[in-house]
C-alpha cells in the first residue's frame, strides 16, 4: 500500500489516510517510522514534535530519523528494521535527494515488496513516485528517476508555491508523463494502479493538455 500527500503533513485532516496505512498492519499498536530527510536542521525539533504528537493519539508506536550526514545511514537503516509503516515527511527536495541514499532506498523498495506500507508528504511524495521533479533554487525543474512506488510524477501543494509553473515546464517536455497534482492534506492511497483520494482537498491529474480533477473518495 502506498500513499502519496501533497502536504501539511501530522496536521488536522491527514487522519483518515494514515489510519487507512495503520490498518494494513492488523495490529492494535503499530510502529511508525518517521524519516525527516528533507528536513532542515532548523526545523527538525518542530517536526519531531508535530510527529511524536501525531502518531500515539492514532494509537501507533513512532520512531523518528533524520538522516543527514554520512554516518547516519546506518542509524537509519537499523530505524526502518521490524516497523509497520514508514513515513517520509516533506521539506526541501534537493535534501530529500541527497539524503536518501542507495542503501536507504534499496531498503523502502524491500520493505513495499515485504508488504509494508509507506507514504510521503510533499518531498517525500516526489521521492516515492516513478518519476520526480528535481527543484532546486535557481535551476530550472526538471525530471528525474525517483523509487518507482507510484506511477507518475508527483506535484505537492498543487495551486501553490508555483507549483503549477513547474507542471508547466514538465508538461511541455514530457507530453506523455501522468502529473498527480495534489493539494495539502490530500492523498493518493492505493496500490497495483488502483488508487482512491483521501483526505481534505482533490487531486489533479494532469497528462499533456489534458487535466481531470477528483475529489474524495473518487478512484
């Protein structure tokens, strides 16, 4: 099962998708891995707080890290071992990038084949999808190969932040790629190509000058 965000994640509203994620496991208390790879330093204690407030009033176990230096990978990978769902919270993508490292992404990949759930708010959404926008201060968007857990392209916060004038230039370079745009506190869930939105607001699909919205509970 996976779950892609368009954002505002362990906020009110997000509740109905992650309970559908905890349901998965059949367990009364499962664990939650939190992994904060695009968070920056400054917001770390904020996002820790938000998380450890977040999971236990859904009656879940959360275990938080943030991998950001080289010697965190392997704190990383013994966090992801024995949980029932793994949360890739959002931030900034060039961070998300850099921190998910071969080895972390080989062990998410494992872990959906072993039936595990995971999601992702905003960069963590871009992260799990086939394709994902690279953004970066500066630089124009462009595309590049993400986990491959969800078909598609991911655009978090659709209607903001200009996210619409990266879908743009995407659009006009790759005519044939699927862009999920998706709005805060709103989710894809699904699996095997089947998906349902969840949550607050509607979800995009944007394919050459096509674009068709659905709303929640649509497949």
């Amino acid at each position: 099962l996976i779950a892609v965000l368009g954002g505002q994640e362990h906020h009110p509203g997000c509740e109905p998708v992650d309970r559908r994620l905890l349901a998965e496991s059949g367990l009364s208390r499962p664990t939650v891995t939190v992994l904060l790879a695009a968070t920056v330093p400054d917001r770390i204690r904020l996002k820790v707080l938000e998380a450890t407030n977040y999971w236990p009033a859904l009656g879940a176990r959360v275990r938080i890290v943030a991998p950001g230096r080289v010697h965190d990978t392997e704190r990383t990978l013994r966090a992801l071992d024995d949980t029932d769902l793994v949360m890739l919270t959002g931030g900034r993508p060039w961070l998300m990038r850099a921190h998910l490292t071969a080895p972390i992404a080989r062990r998410l990949r494992a872990l959906s084949s072993d039936g595990v759930p995971l999601s992702g708010s905003s960069a963590g959404a871009m992260a799990l999808c086939t394709w994902r926008m690279r953004l970066q201060p500066g630089v124009m968007p462009r595309v590049e190969r993400g986990l491959g857990l969800m078909p598609g392209l991911a655009a978090p916060h659709y209607g903001r932040h200009g996210i619409h004038h990266a879908c743009r230039v995407i659009g006009l370079r790759h005519p044939h790629m699927d862009i999920l745009g998706l709005q805060d506190r709103t989710a894809l869930v699904g699996r095997d190509g089947r998906y349902q939105v969840m949550g607050a607001g509607t979800c995009t699909i944007v394919r050459q000058a096509t674009r068709r919205t659905y709303r929640r509970g649509e497949e």
